[in-house]
C-alpha cells in the first residue's frame, strides 16, 4: 500500500465520512478491520485519507456499517474512484494547497453561494482587481507567485454551475485601487449578473435585517448536501467545514442574508449607480 504524501481536502472529507459511518456503527477500527480482513492500520490509513480505498472495500464498509443509503454510498464510491487530474494539478508545488483544494470542490460542486463582505467574490473579480487583492498581502508576494494566483483565479472563473453571490455595499465601495479599477469592477459585476447561471445580490447599507451575517463564506454544494462543504478564509489558508451541525448553522445564515438583500433586478441597478459615481 502506497500512502499519500499530502491528501486533497476531498480525499480527506471521504475519510471523514467513512470514519463517521464506522462510528455510527458503534464499531473501533480494529473491529472494523476484521470485517474487512486487514489489519488495523490499513483502516487507520484509510480514515486519515493516507490511504484509499476500492469500490468493492468500501460497499462492503458501508454494508458492515449498516448504510442503507444507496445515493450517499454511491457518492462516496464517486469519491473515491475518481482519478480525474483537473487543470488546477498544473499549480502542485507552485501555490498554496488550499488553492487547489478549492478548485477541486469547486469543480465538483452543484451550486456555489457565496456571502462577500469586504471584497468583491474572486470569481467575479476583474484581472486588475485581483492583482490589487492580491498586492496587498502580507508577507508581500513575489511576482512569480502573484502572477500565479492570478493566472490561477482567471482558471477558476470558468465555471458553468449555478453562483449566487450576496454582496455587501462596503465590499462595492471599497477602493482596492484606483477610481477606474473600481469603476471597471462594478461594470463586470453589472455584466456577470445577466448571465444565466450567476445571481448577484446586494446588501445596502441602509437595508434593515442585517445582523445575522457578519462575515464572508463560501458554501459549495455537493452531490448530496450531506456533502456539502462550506470554505471560511482562515489565517493560514482556508478552513473546510462539513459537520452536519454546523451546515445546517451556515444553511440558515445564508437564507437570512438572502432575505435581506435587494432582488437581482434591484441589486444590477444599485451596482450600475455606484460605476456611474466613479
């Protein structure tokens, strides 16, 4: 058995989940092994996502766990028997991890949402804004690495799949720039929220209802929203967050951010009002 030097994000919430079953189960991993004929080890490496695992072994995993949800275990199968390399593999050793690990959520995903509050969503950031963005960080990045991320950023705004993006008024008004980075910024937003699959919502200052969302999140939508994951910006890198309980908290956040901003129409002409400001 080879062992992974550096597991995906996806590759360790499928041995988050096979772990979860094995415990629901009321079985250690010891227990689990001898079902399975290993030794333990090989499910310790399995459940650290150290180590994968073949459709057969896991359907019979989820057998001796009693999983009776076909959908769920056919998802998990997806999981684990999925080789494919995506594009953002060419950025290995080059870039951050959680980098890549986004892109590969966010290329399996169902749907994306989206709570900006500060800036404006990288998906829907202009080339100019992004390198701004990405200027600014401390420690100062190389121009090697932030021509990087940029070239990265641009990769990860081809995507097809549903956006809904509630953005705060302060991450329109911001200036990460210049007046004409700005203006040409709320002139793509204005552009991206006709297309059909892009939803962009504002929230304006002066909108009532506001106090239940404080900060950005990404909620990526899996292929059964028991998958489903939600991305918080952390200090060193981005945090994964998957547990039911907490889903369920940031479901109910987003649906009240939601609530409280203006309707797609409305939001268009809010953002066209702020370009022709600049």
């Amino acid at each position: 058995m080879v062992k992974r030097r550096q597991p995906t994000a996806r590759q360790m919430r499928l041995a988050t989940e096979l772990r979860r079953l094995r415990e629901a189960a009321g079985l250690n991993s010891r227990q689990a092994a001898a079902l399975l004929g290993v030794g333990p080890a090989q499910i310790t490496h399995i459940e650290s996502a150290l180590a994968g695992v073949s459709e057969q072994r896991l359907r019979r995993l989820a057998s001796h766990y009693a999983c009776t949800d076909e959908e769920f275990i056919d998802a998990l199968v997806a999981m684990a028997t999925d080789r494919t390399r995506g594009w953002w593999e060419e950025y290995r050793g080059l870039l951050p991890t959680s980098f890549l690990d986004l892109s590969e959520l966010e290329h399996h995903a169902r749907f994306l949402r989206h709570v900006a509050i500060l800036y404006v969503p990288g998906l829907l950031q202009t080339e100019d804004y992004s390198r701004a963005v990405f200027s600014s960080r401390l420690p100062e990045l190389t121009r090697e690495e932030l021509e990087l991320r940029i070239q990265h950023r641009k990769a990860r705004q081809e995507f097809t799949i549903p956006y809904e993006a509630v953005i705060h008024e302060s991450a329109l008004r911001i200036r990460v720039s210049d007046r004409a980075t700005s203006r040409a910024q709320l002139t793509r937003l204005v552009e991206l929220s006709e297309a059909d699959h892009i939803t962009v919502r504002v929230i304006p200052f002066d909108l009532d209802g506001f106090a239940s969302a404080s900060s950005t999140m990404t909620y990526v939508g899996g292929p059964l929203s028991k998958l489903d994951t939600v991305v918080r910006d952390a200090l060193h890198g981005s945090a994964f967050i998957d547990s039911e309980a907490q889903l369920n908290t940031y479901r109910t956040s987003f649906r009240k951010v939601e609530v409280a901003s203006l309707e797609p129409e409305q939001s268009r002409e809010f953002i066209h009002r702020l370009a022709k400001e600049l």
